[in-house]
C-alpha cells in the first residue's frame, strides 16, 4: 500500500473510534429510568458501555445476598473481599426471609434485581465488570448488615 492509503486508512479508523466513544458516552447507566428501559430493550450491555454499572438501589437483602453468594462461589472476589462475602452471606441469610425470596433464588443464579420486577444477568459480563459488580455487590451487602 502507499503512504497516502495508510494515512486514510489511519485517519478513517481514527474517525470510526471517535464516533463509537461518543455514542458510547451518550448511553444512560442503569441508575436513571431511561436507563432501565434500556436495559431491558438491550439485555443490559448497553447501559455498562457508557461506564455506568448497574444500580442496586432498587436491589432488595435477599437479592443481594443471593448475588454475593454467586459471586463468591464464582470467585469474584479475592482475598479479603472474598472473606468478607463469606462472612456477609453467612449473617445475612440467618435474617428471616431472606432465603426464601424469589429474589435470593435469582441472586444466586447471577441475576441482579435493577427495579420493577426487572433482572440484569452477571453472566452476561466480562470478568472484569463481574468484579467491579460483586465489590458493588459486598459493600451493599456491608449496609444490610
């Protein structure tokens, strides 16, 4: 190829990932409600391209405690946060009704419960964001306590 190919086709690229990043910046997180029904349209993905995560506001004890329990039993979580999980389960599933909510068996399959009746799939995420998620996950865990 010749130089002037090269050139274009380095600035053509260069153009493509400008346009991708700022559509991606344009893109709610799940926090807000056209976030949520993004994410339902989408599967979710969309709402983790922009950097935002999921919210766990609208995430009940029993679905955060079942999402913890996945994401220590999916090694999620290392060294002390993985101690902590353990030892957060541990409390928290001794509070009444927490293992019998429907939210709790979902939790445990990796399903993160983001508002109306509506889940959000861990499985879903690469491991990376499955992390940033779990840590989220434990420090929600932390308040319940």
């Amino acid at each position: 190829m010749s130089r002037i190919s090269h050139a274009a086709m380095a600035l053509t690229l260069a153009s493509a990932l400008s346009v991708g990043a700022a559509s991606a910046q344009s893109i709610p997180s799940f926090g807000g409600s056209q976030g949520n029904a993004l994410s339902n349209a989408t599967g979710g993905a969309a709402g983790l391209l922009g950097g935002g995560l999921p919210s766990l506001s609208s995430s009940s004890v029993g679905n955060v405690t079942g999402l913890l329990s996945y994401c220590a039993q999916n090694n999620y979580l290392q060294g002390d946060s993985a101690l902590s999980a353990t030892s957060a389960v541990n409390q928290l599933t001794k509070k009444p009704g927490v293992t019998d909510s429907p939210t709790y068996a979902a939790g445990t399959q990796g399903q993160l419960q983001t508002g109306n009746d509506n889940m959000f799939s861990l499985s879903s995420l690469k491991s990376g964001l499955k992390t940033r998620v779990c840590n989220m996950v434990l420090n929600k865990a932390k308040s319940f306590l």
